[in-house]
C-alpha cells in the first residue's frame, strides 16, 4: 500500500506542533521602581493565599486599606537602588539564564522564562509557546528548596493557564533541587572563589534563606528542611574548618512568628559578640534581586557595621554565570529525557 501525506483542506487554519520547550520560572518583579507598579506588583504578590494564608474576608481590607496604601512608597525606594540599565535585576538575570540556556540546549528546545507575579506572567509566556508549537513543556521554578508559596503557586498558575485551554501542552515540572550534587558542587565553588578573592578572610559565612511562617513548618511544609539540608551539604563541600557556617532566615513580614534565627538579629549579635569580619551568602535564590541586594548588601552591611562589625561581603548567586549555567543545563537536561 502507498501511503500519501493528507493534504489539508484550504481553510484549515495554520497550526504549528510537535516541539519541545522549557519556560524558566521566577518570583516576580515590578514592572519600575516607581509606587505604582510596586503597588500593582504587590497586590498580585499578596492576594495569593498560597503565600497569605489568611482568609480573604479578613486579609483583603488589611492589604486595601493599610498594606498597598503605605508600603509602596517604601519598597519604591528601596527598588530605586538596585535597578539596573536592563530593569529590575531579577527579570535580566532570569532573561540572561534563558538566553544562555538555549544554545545549550539546541534548536530543538525553545527556552523561554516568565515571572510568577509581574511580567512576563505564565500565562502569556505558556500561549505563546503553545502557539510556537511547543507541545510538551517543562516548567521550571528557579526554587532549589521547595515551599508551598513559591514552587506550588508557580504550579497552580500554570494549571489554572491550562484549565482554560481546548488544546493543552502536556508539562512536566522541575523538582526542587536543594540536595543535588550539582547545585551543591556549583554553590561550592562559585562561593568559595568569590570568598577567595575577598580582600580580608571572613569569621563568619551566614547562609540566609528567605523566611517564612513558623506555622507552614507545623502544617507539613518541608521548607525549612530543605534549607538546613542545603546548608549542611554546602557546609561540608567549602570544607572551611577555619570558616563558621550559621544559616539564617530573612524577609519578615508581619507580626507573625517566622523561621528562626533571624537574618538581621543574628547580624547583630554577631558583631556584638566580637565577629569583625563577615561574609552573606543567600543560596537558595537563583538571581539576585531586591532581598540579595538591597535587604542583604545594602541594610544588612548597615546593620552588622553600626553593632560593631568591620569587614562585610555580600556574595553574589550563581545568576548566570558559567558555574550556575552547567549546573541547570544538567538539571535540566535530566527532566527533559525522553523528550529529545
């Protein structure tokens, strides 16, 4: 039997089909360091309840009428002093890590990225791909250690994007990678070269993770696990016996009880205690942003000199360099098998 390619009927609208891609997800960011767009960024940001727990009746008029009337201002500012030629450091580092991404890849995967919250969203970035012909798509939150409030939300955006669709792209999603050797070994040597080159030898490395509620630790959440295990296997491969290693939670929000020890407390007692030379590192963020560079390099500096301390180093992330590009090609080369 000879077999024949079907020809299409003449109005039959163009389709594209059959590729493979991979959207690269990240927090999010305002669109400027201005109070409007913080306030639209924030009102997105804080209406999550996967990152609110609160129920809405009671934490709606709080955010209305107190939240987006007061802190915008505040977070403008603070934006202002880390924004970039290219906007806001978070959406170039992640556009960055796309765009090295894709040669890595080759032409048979399309690599894309998108922000949670801000621009550009999951929804867009997931149509177009779809409208590109990519059929089977890997999401990847940028998130080393899982939380319900990051890599979960980032989840359900996409579901929710999906839901709406008659012809839905078939994903797969990036585990969390907080003990990989490969982000373990790259966090290990991005950091132990940056502290090698310091011009003095820090006392004190403190690992700082974005903070979160105590309670999501109680409800099963296995952040904080997550954490200290990443601060364990990064500990042990700087093999720095010379070096203490304290791991911190940063970003406290709220009158809420959150993971302990706190970022700007132990900044504090530290120097208070005699340590005059330290170093900050935040690894579980994948590019740096507004809690790396302003919350940590800029307060955190002012917090450890003015309680006594002398020498301070804020470390960059893995962003997009070499050491960090090696280390997601592996990891996601590994999610996409079988796919190309």
């Amino acid at each position: 039997m000879t077999w024949q390619k079907q020809q299409l009927p003449a109005d039959h609208p163009p389709v594209k089909s059959g590729r493979v891609g991979v959207l690269l997800v990240n927090l999010g960011t305002p669109d400027a360091p201005t109070p409007g767009a913080v306030k639209r960024y924030l009102a997105q940001f804080l209406s999550d309840p996967r990152v609110i727990e609160i129920p809405k009746l009671v934490w709606q008029p709080i955010l209305r009428g107190i939240i987006l009337n007061t802190r915008p201002k505040k977070s403008a500012h603070a934006y202002s002093q880390v924004w970039t030629e290219k906007g806001s450091p978070l959406a170039a580092i992640t556009a960055e890590q796309a765009e090295k991404l894709q040669p890595r890849l080759g032409d048979g995967v399309q690599v894309e990225w998108a922000m949670r919250y801000g621009n550009p969203s999951i929804p867009d970035r997931l149509k177009a791909m779809m409208a590109d012909g990519c059929e089977r798509i890997l999401l990847a939150p940028l998130y080393p250690q899982y939380c319900a409030a990051t890599t979960a939300t980032v989840v359900d955006e996409a579901a929710d994007t999906l839901k709406a669709m008659r012809w839905q792209a078939s994903l797969r999603t990036l585990p969390p990678y907080h003990d990989e050797p490969a982000y373990i070994d790259a966090l290990a040597k991005d950091l132990g070269a940056q502290l090698d080159a310091l011009a003095f030898a820090p006392e004190v490395l403190l690992l700082s993770f974005h903070g979160m509620p105590a309670r999501t630790l109680d409800l099963g959440d296995p952040y904080h696990c997550h954490c200290r295990k990443t601060a364990r296997l990064l500990e042990a491969a700087l093999a720095r016996p010379q070096l203490r290693v304290l791991t911190t939670f940063q970003s406290r929000f709220g009158r809420a009880k959150w993971l302990e020890p706190a970022t700007d407390t132990t900044l504090e007692e530290e120097a208070a205690r005699g340590t005059r030379r330290l170093a900050i590192a935040a690894p579980g963020f994948s590019a740096d942003c507004l809690e790396t560079l302003e919350e940590l390099a800029i307060r955190g500096k002012e917090q450890f000199t003015e309680a006594g301390g002398e020498e301070f180093a804020a470390l960059s992330c893995l962003n997009a360099g070499e050491t960090g590009m090696d280390m997601l090609e592996v990891l996601i080369r590994r999610e996409l098998a079988g796919w190309i």
